[in-house]
C-alpha cells in the first residue's frame, strides 16, 4: 500500500527507479518480433500466481516481455498516428496522480484536486476565447469529449421543446434530428448518433473541398435540403485538424450558419487545439471561440500520456442538462462552494488528469510549448516538399498542420498496404496507412518536435525503398 509518509514515500521512489530501468531497450519504433512469436512470448506472463514473487522481478518480466516490444511514441520513425512522446513533468505528476489517488467524482473525495481541474477549465476556456460562463470537464478522451458534446446537444434540442430528455427519452421529434459534419470528420460523432438512439443515418456528412476542408457552399446546400425535407439540424460539428489532413474547416463560416438554424456549435480541436497556445497558428482557429463546446485533446499535441482530454463549453449551466443527483454522491445539499464534477461528467469515479497537464503549461510555458508546435508544422510542410520533389510519390492534399499524407501513382492500393506492413513487421517504421476519399494513401504524423529534416529524408527514403523492393 502506498502510504503518504517518510518511509511510505521511501519505498516508492525505490521502486519507481527500478520501474524507470525497466524501461530501457534497443533502439527503434518497435521490435521485429512477428505478431505471432509475441503472441506465443505474452502468453509466458503468469498473470496471477498463488504466491507473490516481489517488485523487482516483476518489473524485470514487463521489461523483457512487454516494454521491449511495444512501441516506442518518441522515435522518429513512430508516425502512423496522434500517437504523442510525453513531457517530463506530465509523466513524473503520473506518479503523483496515482500515489494520491484523488477521485474527481465529487469534492469529499477531491478537494484541492476539484478547485484545480476547474481552474484548468477556466483557463482553457478562455484561452478558447469563451466568456467568463465558459468552463468544462476532464474526459478519458477525444471520442469521450465529443459524445458528451453531442449528448449535450440533444439534450438542449429536446430542453427547447420543453423535454426532459433525461427523464422521458426521446421526444417523436427526434426522429428528424440531424447532426451535421464533414466527410472527413472523426468517426466519433457517428458513433454518439448511433448511441444516443438517433442512429448513424442522423448523421449528414458534407463534402470536403479538395484540402479535405468542410466546403461552406456544400453546407449550405445540404442545410436547404434538410430543411426542405423536413430535417431539423440539432448541431453542427466543425473538426479543427482533421484525423489524416489536419485541416481545419471554417470555423467562423460555420458558425454563423449553426446560429442562423439554432443549432449547438461543436468544434472537435482534439488534433488542432493546442494551436491556441501558438501567437503564430491561433488565427487559423478563428471562430473557435463562436463554439457552444469544444474537444481538446491534451494527449495528443499537448504531449501528456492517455488519458488526458476535456470537454470545454460555453456556458457551464448546460451541464446541468446532463445532471444525474445520486444520494451518495452528489445530494445538490452541500456546503457552498462543494462542486461535485459527477454532475457533469459521463463517468463517476475519475482521475486526477489536470495536474499532469497544469504541471506541463507551469513547467515549459505557453512559449515553448506554442514553438514545439510550430516546429511540427514546418516539419510537416518540409515532408511535403520532399515528398513532392520525388518522382516516385505524390502529395494526397496539401500538408496542413503536422501531418502529410502521401501515395506512390505507379503502385497499387496492396503495393501501399504492402510498404507500411512490412516496415511495421521488421520494426523499422510505424507508418500511417489510410483512405482518403477512396484513394489509398500513406501517412507520416509528426509528433516529436526533436524529429529532424534528416529524419524526414531518411523516412521518405526507407518508403521508397521498401517500395522498390516489392514494385
Ligand atoms: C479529430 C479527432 N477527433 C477525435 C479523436 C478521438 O480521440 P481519442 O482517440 O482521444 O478518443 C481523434 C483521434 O485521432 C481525432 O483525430
């Protein structure tokens, strides 16, 4: 048990050095081990034995059989994802997490722990750039963030017909419901339609220009068509830095038209909205600050380790639309100032999150982090013109933000499928493989601002390679 005195806290630092050691391993993104052989290697993990074995063998195991084959977010040549290297600070404040085990369900169980993650709401709000009633609530994710903002949504469209949807489900009306995105929005949103009961055909994608940017004329034509057909768009989804692109779509454009119908305004920031921080990629997110709620992803391009993301809205009251009163929890009879974050939340049990990521902006400063962000994007639009200059590859879009999402015209979709599985098999590169508007393409996603131009050459060389070697 970890106990918070001398002697408790003795042992602890003992066994997280032996913990950090275990850590160490040979270089590169993974290791070649086949799926297979690391199948038949996991399996040798005795999960439970009848009797304990102690700390450090234990920790010697993991490091053999498991962190030495997983992958490694802080090479180089990891690029397949918004799959981030963590900070220093975010990663140490872990420890600190867990060792306090604070429960941000309600304040008995979190008091200092609550005061913070609503200061780091408050903060986040308005560097969003919401008035003073903005705030929010710390989720397991981008996917949780933007369920909860569509359930909110719902739940204020059914309010604005006088339903208690939490209450009565429901209303007939909802059967004409309508959530608007792009079609390279996140497949979250589909996913909150089909478990909000309104179905994944509530769901309207519009089309993309050929940046893969939400094209406003397309809007506007899929909105008089809805509402000649008897549709009631209930929200707008704009997506800041899409999943492969990292476009973001016209923030303040969208906006206008979401109020114009009286619909709820979500902007899914999960990749770009860390862009706030920079003096010089803030402007792209005009608009952002219009939003009725917005995603933002701290374990992505703000470097923290999973779970870290929020749910930031407007006007904390909406949260009220979503308030579930239990009598051990959360009586609504406490003493001023008691705020139980269960109320706002989807789950009840949840984890200190904010100190990790209030100890990353105190430690590096919106500074640094805003130039490791810049420094991302010009790497990426470096990718971009060193894969343009190759005759044998060929930009997909424009590079955007941090990723640059390419294809080779002389090879097929299984010659594609073929490069990013063999360099994953042989442990050399973790590449990115997806589909934009039906043509195949392969992915680099920079998240390490100590990647280099060198690494960017040797990259698209070790692309080109493997595709010599099976074309
Ligand atoms: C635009 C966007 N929104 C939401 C998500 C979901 O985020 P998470 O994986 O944290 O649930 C992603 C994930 O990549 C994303 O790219």
């Amino acid at each position: 048990m970890v106990t918070i005195d001398e002697h408790g806290l003795q042992v602890l630092a003992r066994a997280a050095v032996e913990a950090i050691e275990s850590l160490r391993r040979p270089a590169g993104p993974r290791s070649d081990l086949s799926p297979i052989a690391l199948h038949q290697l996991i399996a040798t993990l005795e999960i439970c034995p009848d009797d304990g074995v102690g700390l450090p063998d234990v920790l010697r195991d993991l490091g053999s059989l498991v962190w030495a084959h997983s992958v490694v977010p802080s090479d180089p040549a990891c690029v397949a994802h918004l799959h981030p290297p963590v900070l220093v600070p975010a990663v140490v404040t872990e420890l600190a997490i867990a060792a306090s085990n604070q429960s941000m369900d309600s304040w008995d169980q979190s008091p200092a722990a609550t005061e913070v993650e609503l200061r780091l709401m408050a903060w986040l709000a308005s560097l969003l750039g919401m008035p003073e009633t903005g705030s929010g609530i710390m989720t397991s994710g981008g996917t949780a963030s933007n369920v909860l903002a569509i359930t909110l949504a719902r739940s204020w469209a059914a309010a604005k017909l006088g339903v208690d949807v939490l209450k009565s489900g429901l209303p007939p009306e909802a059967s004409s419901w309508r959530i608007i995105c792009s079609d390279q929005a996140h497949f979250s949103v589909q996913r909150a339609s089909a478990q909000l009961g309104l179905g994944r055909d509530a769901v309207v994608a519009v089309a993309t220009d050929s940046s893969g940017s939400m094209d406003v004329a397309a809007l506007d034509e899929t909105l008089s068509r809805l509402l000649r057909d008897g549709g009631v768009p209930i929200a707008i989804v704009a997506t800041a830095g899409t999943t492969d692109l990292g476009v973001i779509d016209p923030l303040g454009e969208i906006a206008v038209r979401a109020s114009r119908h009286d619909a709820w305004f979500h902007v899914d920031a999960a990749v770009a909205g860390a862009f706030m921080l920079s003096d010089r990629l803030r402007p792209s997110l005009a608009g952002i600050e219009l939003a009725d709620s917005v995603t933002i992803d701290f374990h992505k391009l703000w470097w923290q380790p999973f779970n870290a993301s929020a749910l930031v809205v407007r006007d904390v009251d909406r949260f009220d639309l979503l308030r579930v009163r239990s009598n051990y929890l959360d009586r609504g009879d406490e003493l001023e100032g008691m705020v139980n974050l269960v109320g706002r939340s989807l789950d009840t049990s949840r984890r200190f999150d904010a100190a990790k990521v209030v100890a990353t902006l105190q430690t590096l400063g919106r500074h640094a982090l805003g130039e490791m962000l810049e420094y991302l994007v010009d790497l990426a639009h470096y990718a971009g013109m060193v894969v343009e200059a190759h005759p044998q590859l060929e930009l997909v879009a424009p590079t955007a933000s941090i990723t640059c999402v390419f294809d080779a015209p002389g090879a097929s979709v299984d010659d594609l499928r073929n490069v990013q599985q063999r360099l994953l098999a042989k442990g050399e590169m973790v590449l990115g493989r997806t589909e934009i508007k039906g043509r195949a393409a392969l992915k680099f996603t920079f998240m390490n601002p100590l990647s280099t131009k060198d690494d960017v050459k040797r990259l698209v060389g070790m692309v080109v390679d493997e595709l010599n070697a099976i074309c």
